[in-house]
C-alpha cells in the first residue's frame, strides 16, 4: 500500500471516528437519563465530558491534516446506538435497564477502542507523532470508561438478577395461592 493510500485510509477512519463521537455525544445524556443508578448516571455525565474533549483532539488533528472531519457517517455508532435505544424501550425493571445500559455502551466502548487502535498504527506509520499522542490519550480514557462499566457492572447485574428472581418468587407465590384457593359455589 503506498503511503499517499495509507493516508487517506487514516483519515478516512478519523473521518468515521468523528462521526462515531458526535453521534455519541447525542446519545449520552439519553443513557444517563434512563439510568436508575446514580454512580451509573455519573459514569456518563463524565463520558459525555470526555467524549467532548476526545472531538475536540479530533478537530486539532484534523486542522493538521489540513482536512474537514465531516463528510462520513458512522454505521458502527448508529448501529450501536440504535440497540441501546431499543433496549431502552423495553419493559424491564430498573435494575435491569441499567443492566442493559451498561452492555449496550461496553458495546460502544470496544467499538472505539478498536477504531483508536487502527488509527494510532496508522498514525505510527505515518510518522505522525503529534496524533499519535492525542490519540493515545483518547484511548486511555476508553479505556478507563470501559473498566469503570465493568466495575459497575458487577454491583448492577447482581442486583438485577436479584431484582428478577424476587419478582419470579412473587409470581409463584401468586400462582400457588390461587391454585391452593378452595373454589367458591355459585
């Protein structure tokens, strides 16, 4: 591949990032909305300050390129973020949507670390040194983001699945005291 592709290559990917992130910044406060948890919903307000800051070292990268960062559409992020909202719509209790929240946007996570990863080795080869640290930055904080969903994760899905076997406790219990209940004549 010559580098001229190479290079078009990256910032078509940086492209698709920038899509990936402002579709992100729409989608976060959604999420931080629809989570009971307040640790949960903090985890987001955070993200969403981060992801703000990671389209900005997108923008100054972009400017050294001497390219516009608009122009692609991220598939992946819609994609994405259309599940979580699906999810959302669901008749679940609270412990479960959070439950939920968290998979959807691990999903997202892994998405951009993936992506920061091609576009850092593309930047690497390259020789550009000054995206390769802005983009490492970013990836850190995806990362971070994505330990603190799995930490969070525990507490939340054991209290959903918690959640789930009380209310399956209660529908047996109705169950059996309604058949237990002697008919009454008419």
């Amino acid at each position: 591949m010559r580098k001229d592709s190479l290079r078009q290559l990256y910032v078509d990917e940086l492209k698709d990032l920038y899509s990936a992130e402002t579709q992100l910044v729409k989608a976060l406060p959604k999420m931080a909305k629809a989570s009971s948890n307040a640790e949960l919903r903090q985890a987001f307000e955070e993200n969403l300050r981060q992801t703000s800051e990671q389209v900005s070292r997108l923008e100054q990268i972009f400017e050294a390129l001497e390219e516009k960062p608009t122009g692609k559409k991220c598939m992946g992020m819609e994609g994405l973020a259309k599940e979580g909202a699906d999810t959302l719509q669901q008749k679940y209790g609270e412990a479960v949507v959070d439950a939920a929240i968290i998979g959807a946007a691990q999903r997202v996570e892994h998405y951009e670390i993936a992506a920061y990863r091609t576009v850092g080795a593309f930047a690497e080869l390259l020789g550009e040194e000054q995206h390769v640290s802005l983009i490492e930055q970013t990836l850190e904080e995806e990362n971070q983001a994505d330990e603190k969903l799995t930490q969070l994760a525990r507490d939340i899905n054991s209290q959903a699945a918690e959640g789930e076997e009380q209310e399956s406790e209660i529908r047996e219990s109705r169950t059996g005291m309604a058949k237990r209940s002697p008919k009454r004549a008419a």
